[in-house]
C-alpha cells in the first residue's frame, strides 16, 4: 500500500459513513449532506447523524439531519475550518443545538500509517500474535482501550507484551468496516514509558496491512499521550471529527 492508496480507502469509508461522495473531501468548499444509514458504515456509528463535521484539512463535510441545514451552513461558513472544531467558536454550535436539546458532544483526530515511517519498533519484551479466541478473558478495565466488550465480535486480532508469561502491554484492533481495523492499547501503569504502546502498535498496523486492510488510529487530540505513541508508532494525523448528539447521551456520559 501507498500513502496515496491509503488516504483514498478512508476517503472512501468517510464517504460511506457521512453519505457523500469522497471527492468531497478535496474541495476547497464546505459540503451539506443528509445523514442517511448504511450496512457499510462503521459498525458504532449511530446513524443518522444529528450533526456530525468532518475534515481532511481542505473543507468541511458536514452530514446532518435536514433540519438543522440553516444552523449548520451558518456556522462552518462563518468561521475558518479549523476553528470550526474548537472553542471558542464551537459555543455558537453547542449554543444553537442546545435549543433542541442537542449538544457537542465527541471531538476526535484521526491518525493513519505513514508507509514511510511505518515499521516495527523494538521491544524488550516478548510479543506474542493473539487472535479472537486469545481475547475471552481479557474483557477487563485493564485492556479496555485494546478491546471493546460491546462488540466483542469485532475484536479480531492483537498483539501482547509478556513479561516471564505476564500480560503487560496489548494493542487490540476491531473490525470496524470493510477496509479499515482500528486500534487501541493499553500497557499495565508500571511498564510505561519503556516504548512498549509504541512496538505494540507498530506490530500490529504492520500485521494488519499484510491482511490488506488499513489500520487507522483514533484519541482526542488533548490525549498528548495517545497520539504522540500514534506519531511514534508510524501514523500521521490524517482528519478530524466532530460529532452533536442528544443531550441526554451527553449527560449520560457525565455521570
């Protein structure tokens, strides 16, 4: 696979899941599209999206319920692109959704490999390739960023670190869609900052790609620690997302 190769599969899965055409994401004007479901989509999306604004850098692609249409073309034409996903100017959106009793409520960067950084990185730790039937019993908080317990049925291939036969460290991807697996790591709190998140990480985008599909990677972009191990791990930040949702989901998540 190339960078090039690469971008145009997640270009494509965004198309899927916003319901617009993936040259969309390379224009230098802001898109409207209805939301709409789809049996390809990612499979914890909850579509059809109230609001959801996505950017590859260039635009805005914002898929929405119609009825919000004035709310949203106001707002991404009023401010520049990438102020659209922060504050302050975030508020005027919050502050018009909550009228309807929606709020902000995910903000998300997205990384994918860069094929000219990618590589395995060393471990002093062994490693081990574990598959679904590794994973019955590690649905624990420990490894709650490695694997989902939702959708476990995802949960389709990992990598663990082993210290003298103990689990320390274990990056996890889900079969999110067709093309594309995402990943999560964990590393138990005494074994950090020894370059374990970073080898785990790379092992598995490396094995991932030999399967044929793109891994993707996915924090908050306050998370310094989730993306830096991104960016050391071979990734670069390839768009990023911003999704309303009702406030009571929002509250929920408060709690």
């Amino acid at each position: 696979m190339t960078n090039e190769m690469i971008k145009r599969i997640a270009m494509e899965q965004s198309a899927i899941d916003a319901n617009c055409d993936a040259e969309d994401f390379c224009l230098y004007e802001n898109v409207i599209v209805q939301s709409k479901e789809h049996p390809q989509a990612r499979k914890y999306l909850k579509l059809p999206h109230v609001c959801n604004l996505i950017s590859y850098g260039n635009n805005i692609v914002a898929t929405i319920d119609e009825k919000f249409r004035d709310i949203v073309s106001e707002y991404i034409n009023r401010f520049a692109v990438e102020h659209c996903f922060e504050t302050p100017n975030m508020h005027v959106l919050n502050d018009e959704f909550q009228k309807y009793g929606y709020r902000v409520c995910f903000m998300a960067e997205y990384f994918l490999p860069d094929m000219d950084a990618l590589k395995e990185l060393p471990c002093r730790y062994e490693l081990k390739i574990l598959t679904a039937g590794d994973f019955t019993d590690l649905y624990r908080k420990e490894w709650s960023n490695a694997l989902c317990e939702d959708r476990k049925e995802l949960d389709v291939l990992g990598v663990g670190a082993y210290d003298n036969g103990r689990l320390i460290g274990l990056a996890g991807c889900s079969a999110d869609c067709d093309t594309m697996w995402q990943i999560g790591v964990d590393v138990l709190p005494e074994y950090r900052k020894q370059g374990i998140a970073s080898a785990l990480t790379s092992r598995l985008a490396v094995e991932i790609i030999e399967k044929g599909k793109v891994p993707f990677y996915c924090c908050a972009w306050s998370n310094i620690k989730s993306a830096r191990n991104a960016i050391k791990s071979g990734f670069k930040p390839a768009w990023a997302e911003v999704t309303v949702k009702d406030a009571g989901v929002v509250a929920d998540m408060n709690q």
